[in-house]
C-alpha cells in the first residue's frame, strides 16, 4: 500500500522523498520481520540444537547401553554356541539313540505283529475251546444224569446185596452144612469102596494064589509084564489071559456088590523100563506102555466087565518103582498097575 502510495506521487511529480522514507520504512519492515523471522529461526535452531545435544547424550548412552548389551551379547552368544554344540552333540546322540530306537521299534513292531498273529491263534483257539467247553458242559449234564441214574442203580444194587449178602450168609450155612455131609457120606463111600477094594483084592489073591510076579502094593494090584506080555510086546500070552481072566471073574462078582450110587473105575496103567524101544509099532515107551494098558482092557470087556468101568493110562518110563540100572531094576519097573478107584 505504501509502495502504491509513493508512485502515485511519484507520477502525480511529488517529492522523492517521501517515497523514499515510505521505502525505508518498508525495507525497515521487512529487515524487522526477517530478523523476527531469523530469531525465531535461531531460537529454534538453538531448542533444536540442545535437542539434539540431549539427542546425543541419550544416543551415546544407548549406544554405551548397546556395547554392554552387544558384549554380553557375545558372552551369550559364546554361552549360546557352547549350548548349541553341547545340543548338537546331544543331538547327534539323540539322532543315534533315535536310530536304535527305530530299529527297536521295527523290532518291536515285528514281535507285535508276531504277538498279534498268536493273538489271533490264541483267541482262534479260545474260541474253539469256548465251543468245546460248551460241548463238554452238554456232555457233563448227561454224564451228571447218567451218574445220577447210575446211583440209583448202586443203592438198589446196594440193598439187593444186603438181601443176597443175607441170602448168600444162609446158603453159606447151608452149603458148609452140605460140604459136612458130604464129607461124612464120601468118608462113608470111600471107606465102603476100601472095604470092596479090600474085598476085591482079597478075591484075587485067592483066584491068583501067591504067584511069583504078581504082588499088592498099597492099594494097586502089581503084575510084572513078564506074566502078561512077550517082549516089546502088548499081546497077551496065553498065560496073561488066564490071570485076566481070574481078574474080570473077581470083578463081575465085586461090581453086582458095590452100591449105584459109588461111581468106581478100575484104571489099568501101563509103565515100562527106561531102555528105549523104537520100533514100527511102538516108536517110543510111551506107545509101549499105552497099548499093553489098552490090551488089558479089551481083555477085560470081553470077560464082561462094562466098558464105562474101565480107564487105560500109560505112563512109559516116567514112574519107576525102582531107580537102580540093572536088570533086576529094569523088570521091577515093567508092570501092569490095578486100582480100584472112583471117578
């Protein structure tokens, strides 16, 4: 405005003057602003300044803070290496460790598996041993039944052999009541067939007389094989058949004596020396022996005793009289044996 002020005067042909003090007041103006202005700036600049002065101050303390930090850092970061070292070692033990433990469980995987097969088995086999027990239950139900039958069947079997263990003590009685009878009446037969053997053996030494060759020995009556039989021979000689003949007279008329109910046999036995024979007809003494014993017989059931009467036996050389070897020895033990016996 004052500029504007000042040329118009200038151009209305005023003073210069004025138009020079209004200039200075202006430039004074502006130098007063611009010296505000660059108070300002300066008080700024100085507030900036000792900002950043007590910037700095703080910097340098944090960067004093950071070199202790950055040392300890290094202490930490030494402490932390060592760590790390110390984790990779054990890290490596751990990896190794792991290792074993895979191949530990690779293993254990196959002894599971292994496991699991037997345990399959083994519930397979339960299984069947659940069916079979359950079999065996129905089993041991019937068998239950069947025992418990089988104990009625005992007590009544139990109580039929009280009644028979009764029963059986009486027939006990009675049996040893029989078993004396019957001992008193075979005694009573066997001394009434004594006395007809007696008797009978009495007849015959009467019919035979006292004959060399012909003797009672005990309860047999004797005939060496001289008086019967040629040697090595079961014929009878002439002579042999009359003895025989004396013989089944003495024991037709003893036979129409002894009492039915006395079932008596009059046994012939054959016996022979120990010298051997072997011959067509005899091959051994027990042939020998055997057929004289027959020969007497067939003798005797054409005299008429009854054949049913009547037993041959041979004995060879197996029951000697007597043991010497010698001639008299040898015609001792040839004989013909007779005895009057029961059945």
């Amino acid at each position: 405005m004052a500029f504007g002020r000042a040329r118009r005067r200038y151009n209305d042909g005023g003073s210069y003057w004025p138009g020079f003090v209004d200039a200075m007041a202006t430039l004074l103006l502006v130098m007063t602003f611009l010296l505000s202005i660059l108070s300002v700036a300066q008080y700024f600049a100085t507030q900036e300044s000792t900002g950043k002065d007590n910037a700095l101050q703080r910097l340098n303390r944090q960067i004093l803070e950071l070199t202790d930090l950055l040392a300890l850092e290094k202490n930490d970061k030494k402490e932390v290496e060592s760590s790390i070292a110390l984790l990779k070692a054990t890290l490596a033990e751990s990896q190794a460790k792991n290792k074993n433990l895979q191949g530990l469980i690779e293993l254990e995987n196959g002894n599971k598996r292994s496991v699991n097969d037997q345990i399959d088995e083994l519930n397979k086999k339960l299984k069947g041993e659940k069916e079979l027990s359950e079999e065996a239950s129905a089993q041991v139900a019937i068998l239950n039944q069947q025992l418990a039958a089988l104990r009625r069947q005992i007590g009544a079997l139990n109580q039929a052999l009280e009644t028979s263990e009764e029963k059986d003590q009486e027939q006990k009685d009675r049996i040893k009541d029989l078993g004396a009878r019957l001992n008193v009446a075979l005694a009573k037969r066997v001394q009434e067939l004594s006395s007809y053997r007696s008797d009978f053996f009495g007849r015959l030494r009467k019919l035979l007389g006292n004959r060399p060759g012909i003797q009672i020995v005990g309860d047999r009556f004797v005939f060496q094989s001289e008086v019967l039989f040629p040697s090595g021979s079961n014929l009878l000689n002439p002579a042999g058949r009359i003895e025989m003949g004396k013989l089944a007279t003495a024991l037709n008329e003893i036979a129409r004596e002894i009492p039915s109910n006395i079932n008596w046999v009059l046994r012939v036995d054959g016996h022979t020396d120990s010298q051997p024979i072997n011959t067509a007809a005899f091959p051994s003494n027990w042939e020998l022996s055997s057929a004289r014993a027959i020969s007497v017989v067939r003798h005797l059931i054409a005299q008429g005793v009854p054949a049913n009467r009547l037993v041959a036996a041979g004995f060879g050389e197996f029951q000697p009289l007597d043991f010497s070897d010698n001639a008299q020895a040898y015609a001792k033990n040839r004989r013909i044996e007779l005895k009057l016996t029961e059945k």
